[in-house]
C-alpha cells in the first residue's frame, strides 16, 4: 500500500452496457479455451462453475459501473471448467478420471485468474477489444487498468479482497473453524470474535454489521467446513505452477506477448487437467514442479508483481 501509495489511478465510471460486457466475457472465455459446444455461460446472483466435463455452465453477475468485476469472475470460473472440459475422456466414467481435490481445482481458477488475466501483457491484449465495445476514454488504458487490477486496499468481503489481503481473510475463517469444532468457542460470540480478528489481521471492524462479517459466505450455512483453506492452498499451487512452467517454456510474459495461449493451456492439460486423479495431489505437485508445495513460489509471485 505504501508503494502504491504514489500511483495514481482512474476508477471506472461506466455505464458498460450490460450486451456489450457479455459478447467481451464470451470473447475472453473462447481466448481461454473454454469449448461452448459443451458448455455456456448465464447470469446469477454469485460467480459459480458447475456441471459435467461435457456440460459446464457457468454463472456470473455485471455491474454497469465496473466491467472488471464481471470480467474476472468469468475468468477465475473459465479456469475451473476448462479443468473439467480437458479431464481424460477415457476415464469419466470412473473415479480416477475425475478432478481431484478443492485446493488442486481452484489452483486452475486463480491460474487463470491471477497469473494470466491480472499480467499486464494479459490486459494490454484485451484493450483493442475493450476500446471497440466500451470506447476511448482515461480510464480505459492500459497503465490504468493494470493499477486499479494490483491494487491493495483491504476490504471487509473475501471474495472482493485484493490478492495480498485474501489469505488474511482464509486465516481468520480458519481459526474460527477450528475454534468452533473444538469447543473452544461459541455460536453466539462469532460476531465479536470475527470483529476481533478483521481488526487484528486487517485494521477493519465488523461490529454491527454481521452481514459484512460473519454472514458473509455461504460456507458455513451448507456445512462446508474446512473449505476456505483451498483457496490459498490453490493460489500457492498455481504461483509454483507457473514458474515451472516459465522453466520448460519461457516467461509468462513472452508467451502472453506472442499470444501463445494454446501452449499455455497445452501445458496445463499435460501437467494437470489429463491426468484426473491419477495421482495424489502432493506427488502430482512434487512430479510436475519438482519439489513439495511451499509458499516460497507465492511470496515470489508477490514480490515481483507488488514490490
């Protein structure tokens, strides 16, 4: 934040048209190798990706005052179905071709999303297409657009949070799961435990406002528990993935300024989505990357992006 703190950036005055953000998410997601022969795309209330390898839907929501918004759920849902669409045909009808655990699953989603979608070369590709359906305008280029996708700034909702602040979010939840499961904590005291720790890890309070706290997320309500840790075990996943993939081909930042997409996704299908439950997750990771998951790779990804 503090380094941040000098550059300035344009927020996003719209109105994007509704018609025009949804031919953009339909544009983006085919670039992505999303395969709408045996898929598509609609509006809801929350992002969601869903279905079978050969009918994967996805959800998202629009606001006509942040196209971005719309735009990176769309991408964050392309990864989890283009994971599903490219899983071993030969294998669907048994266990081992399915996908494999959570964290695995949303390592492809936050690939998508953060390593391909929030690069800089990433956004400078897509500012053609969003001057042709949004026009020219300050705010509409690509210095612009990179800063308000990096920005810091913690926020009292998780799914919003920027990618340096979402694992304070994971750590809180997962204390208070643990918390609760061994009786050291109640039902009732959640609403100042939850304003306690948003203050602790993101100077932020909750008090009297449970629906920005601790009724947030849909998690607990459907008895997900132990869910949200798989968020940040994907981002760690997908950072370590990355830089062994830049081994075998390059830098991410030559294969998104050539437009190599097909090799990138190549890549993933070969080091991934093919080989379905063939393996555990600790051995496929230690067999594709060469070495056990570490948090070393994210930090790294964090320090080249923010620092």
């Amino acid at each position: 934040m503090e380094k941040q703190s000098n550059t300035l950036s344009e927020p996003l005055q719209g109105p994007f048209k509704i018609k025009a953000q949804q031919k953009l998410a339909r544009q983006v997601m085919a670039m992505l190798g999303f395969d709408f022969e045996h898929g598509r795309l609609d509006i809801s209330h929350h992002p969601f990706c869903g279905g079978v390898p050969k009918d994967v839907r996805i959800t998202t929501r629009y606001s006509e005052l942040d196209f971005l918004e719309g735009l990176m759920g769309i991408v964050h849902e392309t990864g989890h179905a283009c994971y599903e669409q490219n899983l071993p045909e030969q294998w669907q009808t048994q266990p081992v071709g399915q996908s494999h655990s959570m964290g695995l699953h949303e390592s492809q989603s936050l690939f998508y999303e953060m390593q391909l979608s929030r690069h800089p070369e990433f956004i400078r590709q897509l500012l053609p297409e969003l001057e042709s359906r949004f026009g020219s305008s300050d705010e509409l280029t690509a210095d612009n657009l990179v800063a308000l996708s990096h920005r810091v700034k913690p926020g009292l909702i998780r799914v919003d949070a920027d990618e340096i602040s979402y694992p304070a979010h994971i750590m809180l939840r997962f204390e208070i799961e643990r918390d609760l499961i061994e009786g050291a904590i109640k039902v009732r005291d959640l609403p100042e435990i939850w304003d306690s720790k948003m203050q602790h890890y993101l100077g932020l309070s909750t008090l009297g406002n449970d629906k920005d706290g601790c009724m947030q997320d849909i998690h607990w309500c459907d008895g997900s528990f132990g869910y949200f840790p798989s968020y940040t075990l994907g981002a760690m996943y997908a950072a370590q993935l990355r830089f062994a993939m830049e081994k075998q081909l390059g830098s991410l930042d030559s294969l998104l300024t050539g437009r190599e997409f097909e090799v990138i996704f190549n890549w993933l299908k070969d080091a991934i989505w093919q080989k379905g439950r063939l393996y555990p997750v600790p051995d496929l990771i230690l067999q594709v990357t060469g070495s056990e998951l570490s948090p070393d790779y994210f930090l790294k990804h964090l320090k080249q992006r923010y620092l």
